[in-house]
C-alpha cells in the first residue's frame, strides 16, 4: 500500500516518523519534514514500516549520500541526512527518552560532542562470505537488516587505507584453500607517535575455521609485507587470537593528559579515537577530580577514565568485571607511572551490593561508564544524597539512552540526585546510534 505523509521526527534507528489513521508508520529514508510517498513494507496492528519510495518536498537538511554502496550496506542510516540534523535527532531521542522513561529533564542541555563525519572508525568487524553468484569473495558489512554480507569495494567511514583494501582483500582471501572457511575479519587500529605525528597501525584478526595451508602462509606473508598490515588468527573464542608473524603493540593515545593506552586487538577499546579525545576532556572537566579526592571509575576497562582521573592528582579507583581488562588496566598505570594514584579491583557490577561499595572505602565522585544494559543495579546501591559529604557528584557516560534514562530515574527519584546537565556525543556519525554524557549532582 502507498500513501503520501509528512514525516514528523526521526526515531532511534533513523526511520522517519509519521501517522498514517492514528498509527505510527515508520518510513525508511525519510526525513522530519518531508512530504513522502511511503511503500508500507510491513504492518502490525499498533504500527507500520514503510519505504520512501519518491520524495514529494524534500527536506533543507537532505543531502546526497557520500557512499555508493548506501541504501545496501547496513553500515550507515544517516548519510542522507546533513549532520547537524543528525545531532540535533540524537539529542531529542536522548531528551525524549529521559522524560518519557526516567520522568527527568536536564537542568543544562550539554552543547554536542562533534568530530570528523568521515573515516573516523578505527574498529569494525567486518563479514567474509564466498558467494560463486556474486563472483566470488565479500568482504563488508552485512546489508540492511540481512545477514547476507554487502557487495562492497569501498568505504568512507574507516580510514582510506582500509577502505582501499577492501577489494584487495577479497582478492587474497579468494586465493586462499579456506576461503570458506574464513567468516570474519576484525579489524583493531592502534595509533604510535613519530617524528612526523602519528602513524597507524592495522591489525586484521582472521576467524578461521580450519588450519591455513603452506600456500596460505605465504599468501598472508605477502600481503602483510605489501601492504603493511599484520595479521592475527583467531581459532575459537578470543583467548585463542595470536599474531600470524608479528606484533607491534597496539595503543591509542590521550595526549592532552601524557597517556598512551595500550591494548590488546581483542580489548574494547572507543571505535572513534578522535571523539574519544574530546569526550575524556569534557567528562574530566565536568567531574573535575581534585587532589587528595578518591574518585571511582565504575566499567572502568583498561583504563579510558580512571588514568585521566589519576593524572589530574586524584586516587582513581577503576572497577571492572573483566579480570583480564583489571589486569590491563594495572598494566597501563604503571606504563604511564601512575600506580600509586590507582587502584583496580574486579567485580559484578551487574549485581552491585552495599558491601561491593562499602569495600571501595571513601568515594568523593564517581565516573560510571556502563555497556548498553546500563548500570541499575549499581546505581541502587549508591549512597543516597548526603548533604554533608559523600559521594557529590557522578559523570555517566552512556551508550543507550534508554537505559540512561532507566538509570536516571533511580539517581533522580531515588537516591535524591539532581540531573545537572546532559548532551549527546556523536561517536558513530551517520548512523542513528546515541551516545551521550550526564552530570548528577547532590
């Protein structure tokens, strides 16, 4: 069914939104604004997804998207949109989600986090598939809402020297005995300082299902010495990754605080450095840790916050539940001389008890940076605002406004808490995922 409707807002996965007869029909491609004529692609009795198939009166803020394979590849949603149309649909998912769902509204709405809109990704997990109808090897991102793996042979949102070896990859892998056997490629980028600034390091962890032949090896060998790659076989889960020749160490760097931070290719570290950069400058001077404060740093990794923190002469208590990221962490303290201004201990924050934060001693701030499940049982064991110390102020960085918003209700209704001040950070440009930042006050 085709129906022309003027699109009203976007929602969090960069669908137009418009009501057709009372019922929200969700329009792909579609911008607030525009008058459409939508394809209805699937109804459900309290709702609709449809296509724009023409656009009636477009939008001031359309734009042509940058990348050929846009549309296909499920990698982007947004390049059809001007970017600060994008900033300004992800700071309103994050207010709306904070009153409808935690009934709060910020005191200050935090200018955006912006950077780079292009090749800014420094991880991705890429898809292998061997498909003989589409001539042979893929290498991409899976298309739109598909498990079938993109027909691409460029990209504009990783650095210019992945995106050009895109094709070439699908070339060796073709090449190879397993390459049906060979599913993924998970790309981790590292940055080292030189003379000339700061060089990138590519490291490609290949998933294989079946041990590489003497041919493969040679194969591989080549192309890292080609191209300047290095490439890591991952047999099973992540503890079986190892490096195929060699291994430079991988680090990303903080420079405004002298921390270089480094990790392993199978460690989370932030997909885009450059946002990274300013958001750590932002949540540092919105927590502002003092000297002689002890600030904890809850998700702490290996240490994205908490070295921060320490640097700015505050004791940073890191806890995380990954004891491998602890020991990561312990690690980059002392690379960066700062174990005497640490400590890191592991622990379920998934299942926060008094007594878990009763053990971490005086806590004068605190930085929670929680996965997408949010933080609610940890923040229902925060002590409850006190007026005459304590615990003063708290930095939540999120990457889901749903459960920020979930989590702020408690802090908010429970625990006494002011919502001080939120703003949104743009750490994936062109697509509709919001990350965010919020300040609790007592």
């Amino acid at each position: 069914m085709a129906a022309d409707v003027v699109i009203e807002s976007l929602d969090q996965e960069g669908r137009g939104v418009a009501h057709v007869d009372g019922k929200a029909t969700f329009v792909e491609g579609a911008l607030p604004g525009e008058l459409v004529q939508a394809v209805t692609v699937r109804e459900r009795p309290t709702y609709a997804v449809a296509r724009a198939e023409n656009i009636r009166k477009a939008s001031a803020s359309r734009v042509a998207p940058r990348c050929p394979h846009f549309g296909v590849c499920g990698g982007c949603t947004l390049q059809h949109a001007h970017p600060s149309l994008q900033i300004a649909a992800k700071q309103r998912a994050l207010e709306d989600a904070l009153a409808r769902i935690g009934r709060v509204r910020p005191e200050i709405v935090l200018p955006p986090i912006e950077g780079p809109a292009w090749e800014y990704r420094y991880r991705a997990r890429l898809s292998v598939r061997h498909v003989v109808k589409k001539g042979g090897v893929l290498v991409g991102f899976h298309e739109r809402k598909s498990s079938f793996v993109a027909d691409m042979t460029q990209c504009y949102v990783v650095p210019r020297k992945l995106s050009t070896l895109l094709p070439l990859l699908r070339t060796l892998i073709a090449s190879l005995s397993i390459r049906d056997r060979l599913p993924q490629i998970e790309v981790a980028i590292g940055e080292v300082a030189n003379d000339d600034g700061v060089a990138l390091v590519y490291a490609l962890m290949l998933r294989i299902l079946e041990p590489l032949t003497r041919d493969d090896a040679v194969a591989l060998a080549a192309f890292e010495d080609l191209h300047g790659v290095e490439f890591w076989l991952q047999t099973g889960g992540p503890a079986t990754v190892v490096p195929f020749r060699k291994a430079t160490a991988l680090a990303y760097l903080l420079p405004e605080f002298d921390l270089r931070m480094p990790f392993a290719p199978t460690e989370f570290t932030q997909v885009n450095y450059a946002i990274n950069r300013v958001l750590v400058r932002r949540a540092m001077a919105l927590l502002s840790p003092r000297p002689g404060e002890r600030v904890a740093d809850f998700f702490c990794g290996l240490g994205n916050f908490t070295l921060p923190i320490a640097r700015l002469g505050a004791h940073a208590v890191g806890v995380e539940g990954s004891a491998a990221l602890v020991k990561r962490a312990q690690e980059n303290a002392a690379a960066n001389g700062l174990t005497d201004r640490t400590t890191f201990l592991a622990a379920n924050l998934f299942a926060g008890t008094e007594q878990t934060i009763a053990s971490l001693g005086r806590i004068d701030r605190a930085l929670i940076d929680p996965p997408r499940e949010g933080a609610v049982e940890l923040v229902k064991e925060l002590p409850a605002k006190d007026a005459s110390g304590g615990l003063q102020r708290m930095v939540y960085v999120s990457c889901a406004p749903g459960t920020l918003a979930r989590d702020a209700s408690v802090l908010v209704h429970e625990r006494g808490y002011r919502l001080a001040a939120a703003g949104v950070v743009n750490m994936f440009p062109h697509t509709a995922h919001v990350e965010s930042i919020a300040v609790f006050d007592a």
